[in-house]
C-alpha cells in the first residue's frame, strides 16, 4: 500500500490504545492519500488529551471526524454519501458532533456548514492542534471552521497515536503542502505551501519507532524529493535564507543517508517522487544503503510532452525517459510505478499513444491510473476545457489499466527462481497458514509461516507467481535480522 490511495483502507475508521481516564468517545474515518490517515493519528493524539477514546461503532460517538479528499469529483461524492449516513445516525443521537477534516473542508470552507447542515465543524489540514478549541465554540452554538494555511506547521512536535498498526510498518511524514502546482491537481490549494519538518524531530519519532519494534518506515510528503531543511520556513524562501542557513541545509539524498545509517536494521521506503525534483544523488544513497527499498513511485501522468507541458510537469517526455535510464544503470533491480491520467484536456490518440510507449519504455512494475477528473479553481479548469468524452476518457484509461497489467505480469514473473528478502507483516489473505510482507521491490510475497514470526526479515526462494503476488519458501532469515 505504497501510494498514495489505497481502495482497501478507504474509510477505514481508526482505533488506537484506550486511555482509562478518557469518557468521551471519538469516530475518525479517513479517505484519500496515505497522508490524510497519517494526519488522522495526529488529530486522535490530540483529542486523546480532551478525553477522547476511540472507537469503531460509530452508533456510540459523541464526535465523528471524516478525514476528507478531493483530489477527483468521486472522492468528494463518496464523502457526501458517508455524511448522509452520519445524518441518519444523528437523528437517534442528536448530542452527537460532526467534523469534516483536510482537503475537502480546505476547499469549500464555510460552504459546507451551508450545504451539509449536519455538520458542526470545518477544519483545514494546517489548524488541526486548534480543534480543542473549535470543539468549545461547537459546544457554545458559535461556528467552527478553521481552514488557515499554515507557513510553519508541521505537527513536529506531536507524536502521532498508530491507529490500527501491525505493529512494523509506518508512515512518517517529512512534508508537507505542495509548490508545483500542476494544472489539474488541488493539492496546492488544498494543503497549501510546501515545507519541511525539521530532521531533528523526524529522527525522534523514527527512533521512538524503532525503540518500540517497528522495522520499516516510509518517509511521507506530497514530493519528498523537495525535502529541504534550512532551520524552518518556506521551501520558497530558501532563496532568502542566510549563508549559514544555506550551508547547514538537509536536502533529500542527506535525509535519506542519515536515517539510513542511524538505524541500519531498519528498512525505509519514501513516497511520493516527483520526477523533475528527483536527484541524482538520491539514487546513489539508494544503491549505497542494503535498507533503503528499491523501490520508487515515480508519477509521470502523461508520455506525451506536449500534455505534459499543459499539465505543469517541469519535464519532457524524453528527460523522464533520461531519469529512468540513469535510475535502471545505478540500481538494475529497481522496481518503478506511475500514476497516469487518462483525458487531461486537448489529449489526442497519438499523445495517448505516447503514454503507451513510455509505459513499455519505463516497465512499471505497478501502477495507479485515473480518468481525468475536472477539479475547481485549478489551472486546468480555469483556462481549459474538459473535451475528451467520457467514453473515450474510459476506453483509454482500460487500454492504460491492461498494459500496465501485462507488463506488471512480467515484472513480476523476474523474481521467479530468485532468492528475496521479505518483512513479515501480517497473515496472509489467502490462508492462516500463510505469512504475507513485501520485497524490497515493494511486491506482496506470501510463504508457508513455518517458525517465522511478524517483523522477521527472511529469505524468500520464490516459487510461483500471480500478476501481482510472489510465492515461496522462506529459506532462513536475512542479514537484515537483529
Ligand atoms: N504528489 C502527490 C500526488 C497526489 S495526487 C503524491 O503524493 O502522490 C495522486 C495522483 O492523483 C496524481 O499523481 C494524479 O495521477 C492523480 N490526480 C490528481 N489530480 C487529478 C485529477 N484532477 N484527475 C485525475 N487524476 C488526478
Ligand atoms: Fe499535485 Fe503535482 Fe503536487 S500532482 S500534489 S501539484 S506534484
């Protein structure tokens, strides 16, 4: 569950350790990208020292939170189609309080108190440690809505509760916000500009992590490669930052060679990359470190230079391609994945065409595809038309969905006869017998559970494969093993 959006975890409602003391109850439900359940953790450890317990039965709540995306029309209906649920829950517990979070609360702001009565309380990715007092205005009949982005937060100093972990793997977010405004994409407006956390406060979670058992961490952040810390501010503002600021800065590669080394039993992924802000350099701290993951989510959205540049991309189709040699030379056994759309406006058969041979080009071994999806206020429905017919968008995003399933197919076959190592996380679907992780390549192994236990790092002889799962006998455990 690498990206971005994962459909399974869609809604999922999140329920952490109870504190005795707490009396109130709190139903939080998250959509949309891996940062909206990231942030969810931070809004359950806030409100747990309000006197909120979590809980899963949403009958029982005195709060519900929905943690909101708007990143397609039809992540904004399936929200609408939850809050008519909650509506009907309030009618038998009208003491019950409503909370819409993140990015659709972003985007309409006080608009939703109008259009969804039910709802009690608007707020904006940036004002999360402001809801205790959003909360009170509630309780005194005054409106709650805080949608101020912020220049500075970054919710460093607030240790995230893990809501329903396995225990091994977690998220660590190290960005936040979004300076590239691409032309079809809300993120920009919706999480605001883009900054980064300071180094210090990501290695004290990550080591509070480690201290309790965890063995892999995904570095989050809308464009992680764009990670730059220069004592606080604005990525924008590093043009103005003092000589000293400048030659003490944390880019990137550096992040990733600290963490890496600081804890070498650790495995780290990162996500998301953006191919114009993506370095050299990273790659070499890649190949450098056995625990970082060869893995890289490189969106690219379009083969076709011409759509690209309509889009914002700062790139060409053929400087995408230049990134992709460069990656396969320095780390041969990397696996890549894209997000593609298909029907960005003005797009052609031959521009989607270009898209199908970059994908051949790039051999993804995964892949995230979407139908264009016109979003207000962005630079493409300001200035563009939404021309490509439904019906065409749709024909082209399945010729997208089946060649990225017939070339994922042979990626994955590679690993055929080959010897990987695997974290295990969890039982796997297909039987209890069975445990379920992930090669570094980010591919879903499962194997015979034998003595191993969640959180051992093994060697996998794979056997047999499906499109997208490996199969195989673990063979001992790995170098990676404390
Ligand atoms: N940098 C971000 C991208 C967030 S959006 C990250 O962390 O991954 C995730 C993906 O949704 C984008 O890469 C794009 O492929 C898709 N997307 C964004 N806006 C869209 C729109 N208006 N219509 C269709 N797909 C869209
Ligand atoms: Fe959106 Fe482009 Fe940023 S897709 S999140 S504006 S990199």
């Amino acid at each position: 569950m690498e990206k971005v959006i994962d459909e399974n975890k869609q809604g999922t409602s999140l329920e952490l350790e109870q504190k005795e003391s707490n009396t109130k109850k709190l139903f939080i439900e998250s959509y949309g990208c891996q940062m909206n359940f990231s942030d969810s953790e931070i809004v359950a450890s806030i409100l747990a020292n309000e006197g909120y317990n979590t809980t899963q039965n949403l009958e029982e709540a005195d709060l519900v939170l929905v943690n909101t995306c708007s990143i397609r029309d039809k992540a904004e209906q399936t929200v609408r189609k939850r809050l008519e649920q909650y509506n009907r829950v309030k009618k038998h517990n009208p003491g019950m309080k409503v909370g819409v979070l993140g990015c659709m609360a972003e985007r309409l702001k006080s608009k939703f108190l109008e259009e969804e009565k039910i709802v009690d309380m608007v707020v904006g990715p940036d004002a999360y440690k402001d809801i205790p007092n959003l909360l009170k205005d509630v309780d005194e009949g005054r409106e709650a809505i805080n949608v101020i982005l912020s220049k500075e937060e970054t919710y460093g100093d607030i240790a995230p509760v893990r809501l329903n972990s396995n225990g091994v793997t977690a998220f660590v977010s190290i960005t936040r916000g979004c300076d590239n405004m691409c032309t079809f994409c809300v993120v920009p407006f919706t999480r605001g500009r883009e900054r980064s956390r300071e180094p210090q406060s990501i290695m004290s979670e990550i080591a509070d992590l480690w201290e309790r058992g965890f063995k892999e961490i995904t570095l989050l952040g809308q464009n992680v490669d764009s990670y730059l810390w220069y004592g606080g501010g604005l990525k924008k503002d590093f043009v103005k930052a003092t000589e000293m600021e400048k030659a003490t800065a944390v880019d990137f590669a550096q992040l990733l060679d600290m963490v890496a080394t600081a804890y070498p039993k650790m495995r780290f992924r990162f996500s998301t990359s953006n191919p114009q802000d993506m370095h050299e350099e990273v790659i070499h701290v890649m190949a450098k470190h056995h625990n970082i993951c060869k893995y890289i989510h490189l969106p690219v959205q379009s083969g076709s230079t011409r759509i690209l540049k309509e889009m914002n991309r700062q790139h060409t189709r053929e400087e995408y391609m230049a990134l992709v040699d460069k990656i396969y030379a320095i780390i041969p056994e990397i696996s890549l994945s894209q997000d593609m759309i298909a029907g960005f406006p003005t797009e052609t058969e031959q521009d989607h065409q270009d898209t199908l041979s970059l994908m051949e080009y790039a051999n993804y071994d995964f892949g995230f595809m979407f139908a264009y999806s016109e979003r207000p206020g962005t630079m493409a429905s300001r200035k563009m038309e939404d021309d490509v017919p439904e019906e065409v968008k749709k024909r082209r995003l399945q010729e997208i969905v089946d060649l990225q399933r017939a070339i994922g197919l042979k990626r994955t076959q590679r690993f055929l006869g080959q010897t990987v190592e695997v974290l295990i996380e969890k039982d796997s679907k297909r039987s209890e017998t069975q445990w379920s992780g992930r090669n570094s390549q980010n591919t879903v192994v499962v194997f015979e559970k034998q003595n191993y236990k969640v959180g051992d790092f093994v060697l996998v002889k794979i056997t047999d494969c499906t499109s997208a799962t490996l199969i195989g006998e673990a063979v001992g455990y790995s170098e990676m093993q404390s």
